[in-house]
C-alpha cells in the first residue's frame, strides 16, 4: 500500500505554497489554500484533489464547509480528526476576521444592521443563543454579550442579567437576539412573552429598547419593523 501523498510528492501544478509564495494568496482557489492547512491527501487523490472532492460537495461554498462537524469531514478518506479541526479552525478564523474592525464600532440603528452584524455570530449555531447588543444614543456599539444558550427550540433568558449587563457598560440603548436553529423566523408566545418582559424592564431602567431579533440563516423577524415595539 502506498503512503499518503505529501506536498513534495504533488504534480508541480498541484503544489498551492510554491504557486502562493510566486503569485500571492488571491490567486489561490479555496481548494488550493485548504490543502496547504491539510498537507496531505490520501493514497487515491492529493490534497488538493480531496479538498476540491469536499468543496464539490459544499456547493463550493466556505459558509457550507464551516457548518460541517468533525465526524461528518472525517468520513472522506484522507480526512483524519487533525485535518479536520485545521480546516474548522481556519472557516472559524475566517469569520473572526470579518468581525473584528478594529477600533470600530457599528452602527446598529435599523433591524438589518443587527441581523447582518450577528448573521455571522449565529449562523452556524444548532442551539438557541441569546445575545443582548449594547449601543450609545447615537447607535453605536459599545459591546455584544451572549447572556444565554440552550437548547434547539427554546432558551433561558435571565432578565436581571441583561439590565446588569446594560447598566454596567453606560447603555443607553440595547436591543435583543436569538436565533432559531429551526431557520423559521417567527416569533413563538414564548418569545413574544419575553420581548414584553425586556420592554418593561428597560423602561423601569430608563433605557430604550429598540428591538428585538430572530436571527435565522437568511432570513430575520423584526419586532419594531413589525411595529410590536
């Protein structure tokens, strides 16, 4: 049985670092760059080979490979649990990278603002999370704070954590989001129950709440867009 085919072994047109370190990252397909992270393939196909063989099957979308699970990428030969958490930890630095601006702070003041600033905190999630947005009179975000996780249709909100949560960072604004794992945007009782209970609190604390969110892959449900708030 022949060994693993390493990256000294590739076709000249199948080795990514020598074609990056000529023509720069950019000219990379994501095939090509997963399969520098992989170092190797199996003993039927490269390294590029298996990640082109991955990619086909994600619809050559990098959102559709993050959402995959260890055990479901360790199913192709060649993918071993070492690769896989490379390959997970690189969509994940991804998605980090297009979060993180430094030193600046979103504007938050419509519906989809929120939704397109926490689409990539949440979009991958299989649970329920909860997530309290902090902003300044003018919008602008001071801090994000998951304030809750659960389970796959519901999760416990403590209110008096997320005034706490308010109060100590100067909000003069918050708004509120959950995601529903189910990708149906709809508000249940529960969560309307919970919008109300949020409303009142904040208005005791003098602080507006703007909205609250259901985040799905695609899709959002606003209660101030739906004129609920």
């Amino acid at each position: 049985m022949s060994e693993k085919l390493s990256i000294s072994q590739w076709a000249e047109e199948d080795k990514p670092r020598e074609k990056l370190e000529r023509l720069g990252a950019s000219a990379l397909s994501n095939a090509e760059l997963l399969a520098i992270l992989i170092g190797s393939g199996s003993q039927d196909e490269s390294a590029v080979d298996l990640m082109k063989h991955i990619m086909k099957d994600c619809d050559n979308n990098l959102n559709t490979l993050g959402k995959m699970t260890i055990k479901e990428l360790t199913r192709y030969k060649g993918m071993g649990p070492a690769k896989a958490i490379t390959v997970l930890a690189a969509c994940e630095l991804g998605k980090r990278r297009a979060l993180d601006k430094i030193g600046y702070r979103p504007d938050l003041g419509s519906s989809l603002a929120i939704y397109n600033y926490m689409l990539p905190k949440m979009q991958d999630l299989n649970t329920e999370e909860a997530w309290v947005l902090m902003m300044n009179q003018n919008f602008k975000l001071i801090k994000a704070s998951c304030i809750s996780h659960g389970g796959i249709t519901e999760t416990a909100v403590d209110i008096r954590l997320l005034i706490k949560e308010a109060v100590l960072n100067n909000a003069t604004i918050i708004a509120f989001c959950h995601n529903h794992p189910s990708n149906s945007p709809l508000p249940s009782k529960a969560d309307d129950q919970l919008t109300l209970q949020i409303q009142k609190a904040c208005e005791i604390m003098r602080i507006f709440f703007m909205d609250h969110v259901i985040i799905t892959d695609g899709a959002f449900y606003s209660y101030h867009d739906k004129g609920k708030l």
